[in-house]
C-alpha cells in the first residue's frame, strides 16, 4: 500500500500532509506552464525542464519502497547530466557504476546527497570521482571531490544532506552499513557500504 493512501486509509492524515501532497502536483503544473513559455526553437532548457521534471517524479513517487539498484543508477546518472549543466568544462568526471542485476534492490535516494554534495563544493582542481560496485552482498559507493581553495581552511559540521542520510540509514539499514567521512586538505572523500 502506497505511503499517502496507507495515512488516509487509517485516518491519520492533517493539513501538513495534504500541503505535502499538494505542493508536489502545483509544483510540475507550474513547470509545464515555463515549459510552455519556452520558445519551440530552444531546446535546452525544455530539456532541462523536462529532466528536471523527472528527477522530482522519481523523489515523489519512490517514497519508502525498495527499488532495483540499477533503476537508481538510472536516476543518479540524469541527476549527474543535470549537474554538469552548470559545471564548466574543466570539471573532470570519473563516473563508473557496475551493472546490477534485476533482484538487487535498495532503498531509493541515498546516494543523492553524495552526489549533491560533491558536485556543490567541487573546486580546485576540479575533480569528481565516484564508483558503484556489488561485492559479496554489499553495495559500495564511494565518491570524492578536489575542495576549492577558500573551503581548504574552514573546517566545520557536515551539512544537513549528511546528517539527514545518517538517519535514514540508521532507519533502513541499522547495523548493516558504514558511512565513512574523510576531509583532507585538498580531498573530500565519503565511503558508503550497505549490506544487502
């Protein structure tokens, strides 16, 4: 049973869910209607309208269930094209995802603040690194980043996008996950392993 119909269902529902649902479906009418705006003659940003229009399908509709990992890789791998819109050409982009098999399934969106997160602070040298592979029933995802010089000095907390994945996986994955975090002076690196 769907998240939302499932809160319906046994009358648990409030305003704060309603403005929850809502918000989503004003959210793509007033996409289309900027789409709609958008001479025929230029593509690009419809395109990116469009694909951004399916990465918030993808956040919307994947809501709690399992999903196959290589239905993941798909949506990081638009979300990445997405990101490098605004990268310039000297990003270097080291991007290697193994190919999974149809039963290997996860939890959706816990990469995203990763991927997030390096593309925001990359600088530098302008490089982002990340890697994808299954070994003995572990997903392990790794990603790093070169920091841009006015970050190299300030150290600091990590950003909400971090703490809100620690939760998630100490909800989804308790005690069968590590997170490792590791700032360098020129390297930001992160290690995600989950076991399956």
């Amino acid at each position: 049973m769907h998240l939302f119909s499932s809160f319906f269902h046994f009358g648990l529902y409030s305003t704060s869910l309603i403005l929850y649902i809502a918000v989503p479906h004003f959210l793509f009418n007033v996409l289309n209607t900027v789409y709609f705006q958008i001479d025929e003659n230029n593509e690009a940003p419809r395109h990116t309208l469009e694909q951004l229009s399916d990465l918030l399908r993808y956040q919307l509709y994947n809501d709690g269930e399992k999903v196959q990992v290589r239905v993941e890789v798909e949506y990081l791998k638009q979300y990445i094209s997405l990101c490098k819109l605004r990268a310039t050409k000297r990003l270097q982009l080291q991007v290697h995802f193994d190919e999974m098999e149809a039963q290997v399934e996860i939890y959706p969106l816990l990469f995203v603040p990763l991927v997030e997160n390096a593309f925001k602070y990359v600088g530098g040298n302008y490089f982002i690194a990340m890697d994808m592979c299954l070994k003995e029933g572990k997903l392990c995802f790794s990603i790093e980043n070169s920091i841009p010089e006015p970050l190299v000095h300030q150290k600091g907390k990590h950003g909400i996008g971090i703490e809100n994945l620690r939760r998630r996986l100490e909800l989804l994955y308790p005690e069968r996950h590590t997170l490792d975090i590791n700032r360098g002076d020129t390297l930001f690196r992160v290690k995600l392993v989950i076991e399956l």
